[in-house]
C-alpha cells in the first residue's frame, strides 16, 4: 500500500510529494520535489514524520533520489527524525541524495551522522542484523 501526500505553493504547484510505502519492517518515504522552508514542505515533512515515529515506526528510509531541493530547515528535520528514532532503539537511512541536495547534506554535514546509500536493496538490507540473510 502506497499513501501520498502533497503541498502546494502559492501557484497551485506541488513542491513536495511524499508517497509512503512499507517493505518487511522498513518504511521508505520516497520525496519528490523540494522541501524548504518559504513554501511549506517543511510542515507536510515534519509532520509525516512525526505521525510515523509516533505510530511505532523504527526503521526509516528516506528515498531522496528525487528530492531536487531542501534547506536547512528540511535538513533539521531529518536530523530531529534521526535523533528520535535513535533514543528509541530506531534507525534512519537515507537513500540517493543527488546534485543540491547531496551539495547541502554535505556542508551541513549530516552524511557524516546518517547512513546513506546508493542502492535501495543495500539500505534495505542495512536495517537487518548481520547474517540475516545468510543461508544455513
């Protein structure tokens, strides 16, 4: 099941779309568009992860593959999320940032603190205990 959620501007554009799917134990928010803080991505953003930490989710993937932007403000989010989910036994990884948005994780050093990745099989397997997936 894929639930989406989307914030218009001013002009009826969407700047961000968040589709939510599950895969075993693991959430994967896949972002569309850009999150910042003048156009009001930041609330749609923040909320949808707050919801889900709070329903129980402890392993979450952020797919950012098609995230064109985010501001320090959507970087503060990931790392609250990050934080939350790290005091409660739960973890964060993100998946693919690319041009503006790998520029800005980057320099706001957050690829220093979470895990990121370029394949969606191997984030998905990072969330597993080691062996997991090893054959008797």
């Amino acid at each position: 099941m894929v639930e989406e959620f989307h914030e218009l501007d001013e002009r009826g554009v969407v700047g961000l779309l968040i589709s939510i799917r599950k895969f075993g134990d693991v959430t994967i928010l896949d972002l569309r568009g850009r999150s910042t803080f003048n156009d009001g991505e930041r609330e749609l953003l923040s909320s949808r992860l707050e919801g889900l930490v709070a329903n129980g989710v402890r392993k979450l993937l952020l797919n950012l593959a098609d995230l064109t932007q985010i501001d320090s403000s959507g970087v503060s989010i990931i790392a609250e999320t990050y934080v939350s989910l790290k005091q409660q036994g739960g973890r964060l990884r993100l998946l693919g940032p690319r041009g503006r948005v790998l520029q800005v994780l980057t320099v706001l050093r957050l690829l220093d603190v979470v895990e990121s990745f370029e394949d969606e099989a191997q984030a998905l397997a990072s969330f597993q205990p080691l062996g997991y997936f090893a054959r008797p």
